[in-house]
C-alpha cells in the first residue's frame, strides 16, 4: 500500500532536509553569537563524546552516520583546538580511542544550553502533539529503512 500522499517535489527529505539545515544553522549562529569556535559537525562528535567518551573512530562514524575519511577529518581538527585526544587502544593497536579534554569537557553545559535554545526557537508555536506525532513518523521511516539498509550492510 502506498502512503505517500505528497505531491511531487514534496518528499520527506526535502521537508526533513530543510528543516535540519535550518536548525543546524540557527544552531551555528547561536555559537558564532556566543563566541563558540566550533561547527556544528564537530559539536555532533563532542556530544557523542560527552554521552560516552573513549569510543573508537569507527563508533563516532556509526554514531554520527559519517564515513571514516570525515571523522578522521573532524577528530583531527579537534585535535588541533585541543578538544579530543587520541588513545591507542590497549587491546587492539591499530585502533585509536577519542577522549575528550578538560577544555570540551567545559564546552558541555553552554553548547547544551545553545542547543536547547535553538530547538525551543525552531519548535515555537508547534504544540507538543505535533512533535510527538512527528517524532513517531520519523522514527517509523527510519526503522523502515534501516531494516533495508542493514540488509545491504549499508546502516
């Protein structure tokens, strides 16, 4: 059965896509405002990070659904703001664990804070029904597609 009720050029992604992108926008502004030199690609990996710190590369890729090169790319110029720090693994050496600095550790509770901003900003005027109903469709399409791509090792 067919459920796409939208007319063309009405895919979710697009509404999906631009709605993140404006989100993550905002987000950056709200950085920029507050003298936060950081993007938010590499905030995404510092939050992985603050839920659960000394994960391989490997698991910020699965976690933040980038492949390894961009990872590498994000790791190391948190390296060089002296973010992250590389460990290698005392049971596998060819695997670096990332762990965070005292300086992103500091990060945490005002790039959170900016974060909820944010999302207050872009939730405004939307009741809570909404978001549920829109967070359970969103999560139906992923798990749909997500049995699919896991299928094709792709997730």
């Amino acid at each position: 059965m067919q459920n796409n009720q939208f007319k063309k050029g009405e895919l979710y992604s697009f509404i999906t896509g631009k709605a993140s992108t404006a989100i993550a926008r905002r987000l950056q502004q709200n950085f920029k405002n507050a003298g936060i030199d950081i993007t938010i690609e590499q905030w995404s990996v510092l939050y992985h990070l603050w839920k659960e710190e000394g994960q391989s590369q490997q698991q910020l890729c699965d976690a933040t659904f980038r492949d390894k090169p961009g990872i590498t790319r994000l790791v190391d110029n948190l390296e060089k703001l002296k973010l992250v720090k590389r460990v290698p693994s005392k049971s596998d050496r060819r695997i670096n664990l990332i762990y965070l600095t005292k300086e992103a550790k500091h990060l945490q509770e005002e790039t959170m804070k900016l974060a909820n901003k944010t999302l207050n900003e872009s939730l405004n005027g939307v009741t809570t029904g909404q978001i549920e109903v829109a967070k359970q469709v969103l999560q139906g399409v992923y798990n749909n597609l997500a049995l699919l791509l896991a299928s094709n090792n792709i997730i």
